[in-house]
C-alpha cells in the first residue's frame, strides 16, 4: 500500500494533513508532527487540533496558521544528542 502526503490549507484557518504518524507537540503557538515526509513544524496563533485519525492518517485542525516547514532529522537528533552536547 502506498502512502501520501498532501496538505490542503483553507484561507489560512484551517488545515487538513495527510499522511501524519503522531503529534510530538502541540500548543496554541505551534504544532509539530511525525508525517511520512518528516517532521513538519506548523507556526500560528490560537491553533487547535481537531483530529488525528491513527487508521487513516488524517490530520486536521484550525487556527492561524502563519508558518509550515519541515526540519530535516540527522543521527545526531536521536538519543546521540544528549550524550555530544
């Protein structure tokens, strides 16, 4: 079975997300996400997640959304990181 990996952005209030493993983080500010493409950082105010369906991997919420990026994970991020600070 194939994977995908697609974001759908309505008027910058609301996002829909594919493709999304887990939530490692979230607040009203920022959330970041495990998707099948990596780590994606979401950036806004007043962000809200809707829902997270584990089967499906859909990923929705709404907010501001003012930013979304994607961090690159290296060796060095995993548990390495504490041990060569």
């Amino acid at each position: 079975m194939q994977e995908y990996h697609n974001i759908i952005m309505e008027n910058r209030n609301s996002l829909k997300i594919t493709g999304v493993n887990d939530i490692d983080k979230f607040s009203e500010n920022i959330v970041v996400l495990s998707t099948i493409m990596g780590e994606l950082v979401i950036k806004g105010e007043d962000l809200h997640v809707t829902t997270l369906d584990a089967q499906t991997k859909d990923f929705f919420m709404t907010g501001t959304v003012n930013s979304l990026s994607y961090s690159r994970s290296s060796v060095m991020d995993g548990p390495f990181k504490k041990i060569f600070r």
